[in-house]
C-alpha cells in the first residue's frame, strides 16, 4: 500500500472553504493538472503564502470544519496534483472528507490536545501516517506520536486506492 | 422504535452495509451539470468504462455558465453534450431549454418523495423538500453513480427543526434558513440530515420549502428533508397522475414516508418565527447572520436576484411587488436571472420581466452565472452585492467581492435604495 506523510503545512483557522482551497473560476479546466498552480490561492492567513508555503508540502493540518461550502472535488484533486496526500484536522465538512477517501487519500481526524501539540512542533514538521496500525508520528522541535481511528470501510477505501476501484469490483 | 424518513429511504434502498456505519445505497435520479461531470466522462473513457447504469435515471444540464463565455467552458458543455447523446439520455437540458439544476428539475418532475437523488453540487439537498434524501456528492462519487447507479454514505443522525408560529409581512422562507444557520453555526449539522416541519412549514410551497431545504448545507448538514403532503402531491399532479387516483390517494400514498411519532432525533430546535425579522448575512460565512435593521444604510454596488434559492417565482413576485412603480439606485446595477425558462415565461405573463426592467434592472436568461462569480455579473475587488443566492465566501462573486445573502423582498429594496435597509419600510 502507499505510504502517507510529508513535510507539514500548517493551516491555522477553522471553517476553511472549497472555494479558499480552489476558487470557482478554475473549475472550467478538464483536467487535474491545470489545477496545480492556483492551490489555495484564495487563503488569506497572516503570512501565508500560497505558491511559496506549498512547495515540498505532503501533509495539510489544520482545524475544524474544513473543506466546507462546495461539492467540488478539485479541492482534493489540487492537494494531490501537489503531492499532498493527507489532510489532518479536527473535523471535515462531509462532502469533502468523503471525497478525499474517494480518491484514496486519508482525512484524519485528531482531538484537539493532540491537533495542539502538532500546531506546537514549530514550522519545520514532517509527519507520516501507518495507515495499518493508526497511528501517527511527527517530528519538529521534539517528536511526538498519536493515534487516530478510520472507520473500517474508509481504511478500505484508502487500500482500493479510492471508490471507483473499491465500487467496480464489488458491484 | 419509530424511524425517521431518512432511516426509511435508507432501508428501502439499501445495497450494502461495508461497514457497521456506512450504506451503500441504490440511486434513483443521477443529476449531472457541466462543472463537475466531465472530469468523471473522461475518466470513465480513459479507464474504458464509458457506460452509465441507466441513461433514464440520469438527468443532465447545462447551467453553470450557459451560453458559454469562453472556450474552457464550451469545452465542457461540449464534453457534457456529447455524453448525454452518446449515452441516450433524453433528459438532457441545453440552451433553450436549460435552467438551474435544483430549480429545473425538480419542475420537470423529477423528483419524488421516497427518492435518493446524488449530484456533484452540494446544493443538492435542496430536493429534500419532496421528502427525498438528496445530498450533494464529489466527482468520484458521482462517477459511480453513473456508471453503477450507487452511491456510499455514513448513515446520518437526524436533527429535527420545527418551525413554529405565524411568519410576518415581509419575512420569507430564505429569512428563516438564514435564521437556522445562525442558530446552528456553519457546521453544526455536519453528517446530519436537518428534518425541518412544524405549522409554518406545512403552509408553505414548495418554492418556500425548496428555499429551506437548499441551504441546508449552509448547516453542514447532509440534506434537509420536508414531509411530503398535499403541497407535494400537488406541484407533482401533472406527473404523477397516471400513477394515482386522486390527489388524495397520493397524499395517503406518500405518507410511508413520514417520520414516525416516536422516531428518535439527535437534536431538537424550535423556531418561533412569529417575531423574526428579515435577515442578512454581514461576514463572509453563512452564519453570520444578523437583523436586516442592524445593517441599514451599509452600501452595496450590485443586487443579484436569481439562483437555485430564490430565482423561483414566487421569489420574483416577492422582489417585484417592491420594485413596482420604482427605480433603483443610480449607484446599484441590478440583474435578473429567472431559474428556469418556465419562470421565465410566467414572469413574462405575469408582467414581472416589465417591472423588473421598468425599474432599471438587466434581465438574463437563466443559468448559475454571478451566483458562483463565474459570468453574468462577477464583483470588482472592493465591490458589494446584495443577493438572494446562498454563499457569500470571500471571492465567491468575484475575487476582492462582498456578498449579502438575503432575501428576494429584502434584495429589491437595497436595488430601490443603495443600500441595505428593512424592506417592510418601503412598501
Ligand atoms: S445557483 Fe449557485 S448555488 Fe445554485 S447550483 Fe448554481 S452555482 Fe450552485
């Protein structure tokens, strides 16, 4: 199976939408390339820059609610055409988690204390993720480990590689 | 125990269980739009599975940004225009005939209650107003939909929200939603279905219960679900005629699906909206939420009136019954976008379209257009927008844009004036 992890961007702010990830007016484009360079774009955070703060990023952390407002699945397909292969927050907005598994990639969900102790590693963090076993180490300024839970069925999907596959050998 | 009309689908649409909590459901009606359905053709072809499950149960338009602005977006009408023909399918809606989605389809009849409705949009729950579950889906997920007519969901707690008392003059169903969103915050419905009834919602109409039930993932929320009544049997007469005796046997008929008495909720809200007044959105959230009053005299460059929440007609008559006789601001520029060409044409018949344009405003054909900043009216950095549609996302009309979600009534009387104000004023 693939192996999940990478340098950390921290994205500090709850309630952050599809539209901050990938504005609208980039939903005319056909394939999910074209995507690759209007990643977040839209974000405004302090000091946050989007074409310099994503290179060489695996991993998104951030806080709760992400991913609302859209249906549109480019939001996930910019993290993967940037090779950002997990998103890890304290809550996802449905449609966006499931789209993430959909596409085999891990939505991970952390409590608070343990979200907080990531935001604490300082700016230079890598993470990575056994999918298997649930748990989840990064190393900063020290290095910490937690675990977290998928559901069954989502691990399943991770491991299909997303839902088509799953979908079309099953029914 | 009892069951809730979402447990109800859920059981009799059941394909299977991968997991203790999540179903894989039958899908009834696979709706497609030109956004986000031809990433999922392509992929199907490149991976050599063009088919769909069943071209019937498929319904597609074109509505976003129709006719096409440049030729990205012709491209992908082409790309959606090309697949509906290929694949057979008759309920496919081009210019002429196209219209919003959530507005279009459910005129055509589309939807019923007890259906499981999926489309990429997030809208979608919109159709829950006919007691169907209908939620908004991403491309993978409606790729499967059309290619196996099924679709994954965690099964999902349901909140139920009663609407209580008498709603005033000049307050209206979008008020309402936005009331609840308030109330529930922008995720406080999240993986939840928002069951919303009580007296003021069986007196509504459909385009008023539409107008709830669409900004339900506003909430978060999976889909909003209205009990299916006479209202319902009623707006679906013309399609369902063969299918019952009466209207009455039909209204019998749908009541299978209604929540049972001892049905059991996560959370229970009750609304009395006997005091309400018209309410706007100040921030860039939808939740954030206040009194009309609290806002007067804040400037606003643009009213959009149209959209899947209120381009329906009766939110055009609302918008007009303000705008007779007058003329808006010579600051504000005003636009029209009926949803559908059938609204279109009754606002035609109705003399709305001559109000509208006596009083200053462009009139467009119907399509998605400034709702998602996409043509039709995108905002200038700085610019401000009074709008009866449902996001006001930073940027979403338009990078460096404000919107101000409110009502039809409300929205007519920032055109009149040029700024927010309380429209129960102006009348
Ligand atoms: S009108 Fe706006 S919210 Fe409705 S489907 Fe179109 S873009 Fe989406």
């Amino acid at each position: 199976m693939k192996t999940f992890g990478g340098p950390a961007l921290f994205l500090d702010r709850n309630d952050i939408n599809t539209d901050e990830i990938i504005p609208a007016k980039y939903l005319t484009e056909n394939s999910k390339l074209a995507l690759k360079p209007f990643i977040l774009e839209d974000l405004k955070l302090p000091g946050f820059d989007p074409v310099r703060d994503t290179q060489g990023v695996g991993v998104v952390v951030t806080r709760s609610n992400f991913g609302c407002g859209s249906s549109r699945e480019h939001a996930v397909w910019v993290f993967e055409v940037n090779d950002i292969n997990v998103v890890i927050g304290e809550s996802f907005a449905r449609i966006f988690r499931q789209n993430m598994f959909n596409c085999g990639m891990p939505a991970i969900e952390l409590g608070k204390d343990d979200l907080d102790a990531l935001f604490g590693l300082g700016d230079k963090v890598e993470i990575s993720i056994d999918i298997e076993t649930e748990t989840l180490t990064a190393k900063g300024n020290k290095e910490i480990a937690c675990g977290f839970s998928l559901n069954s069925f989502d691990k399943d999907l991770v491991k299909a590689g997303g839902w088509l596959a799953y979908a079309d050998k099953k029914y | 125990m009892g069951k809730t009309i979402t447990e109800k689908i859920f059981e009799t649409h059941r394909r299977d269980n991968p997991s203790r909590n999540n179903v894989v459901l039958n899908i009834d009606v696979v709706m497609c739009h030109e956004i986000t359905t031809p990433i999922a053709v392509n992929d199907l072809q490149e991976r050599g599975l063009d088919r769909v499950f069943d071209p019937n149960k498929i319904k597609v338009v074109i509505d976003h940004v129709t006719p096409s602005k440049d030729s990205k977006t012709a491209t992908q009408a082409k790309i959606l225009r090309d697949w509906a023909r290929r694949q057979n399918i008759k309920d496919f809606f081009d210019i002429g005939a196209n219209g919003v989605c959530h507005a279009l389809f459910p005129e055509k009849g589309f939807i019923r209650p007890g259906y499981t409705v999926i489309m990429g949009d997030s809208h979608t729950c919109t159709h829950g107003a006919f007691g169907a579950f209908a939620a908004g889906i991403g491309t993978t997920d409606l790729e499967v939909g059309i290619f196996k007519g099924v679709c994954s969901f965690r099964l999902p707690e349901t909140m139920k929200i009663s609407i209580i008392g008498e709603l005033p003059q000049g307050v209206y169903a979008k008020d309402v939603i936005l009331k609840i969103i308030k109330e529930l915050t922008v995720n406080g419905a999240t993986d939840k279905v928002m069951e919303i009834c009580g007296p003021v919602v069986d007196r509504m109409s459909m385009e008023a219960r539409m107008t709830l039930c669409n900004m339900a993932i506003e909430a978060g929320a999976t889909c909003g679900v209205c009990m299916p009544d006479r209202v319902t049997a009623e707006y679906l007469w013309p399609f369902i005629q063969d299918e019952y005796e009466s209207i009455d046997a039909a209204v019998e008929d749908f009541k299978k699906w209604h929540s049972d008495a001892d049905a059991k909720y996560v959370a229970e809200l009750t609304l009395d909206v006997s005091d309400l007044v018209p309410q706007v959105t100040y921030g860039f959230k939808p939740d954030e939420v206040k009194d009309i009053t609290e806002l007067e005299g804040s400037r606003v460059d643009q009213v959009y009136m149209g959209s899947c929440t209120n381009g329906r007609i009766e939110d055009l008559r609302a918008g007009a019954e303000i705008l007779k006789g007058k003329k808006i601001a010579p600051t504000v520029r005003g636009i029209l976008s009926p949803a559908t060409p059938k609204i279109y044409n009754q606002a035609m018949e109705e003399g709305l379209i001559k109000i509208y344009m006596d009083a200053g405003f462009c009139v467009t054909n119907p399509t998605c257009g400034a709702c998602l900043g996409m043509s039709n009216g995108v905002l200038a950095e700085g610019e401000v927008c009074a709008s009866t549609t449902n996001r006001n996302f930073n940027g979403r009309m338009g990078k460096g844009g404000m919107v101000h979600l409110m009502s039809p009534y409300s929205a007519a009387a920032a055109a009149v004036k040029g700024f927010i104000t309380d429209p129960r004023k102006i009348v």
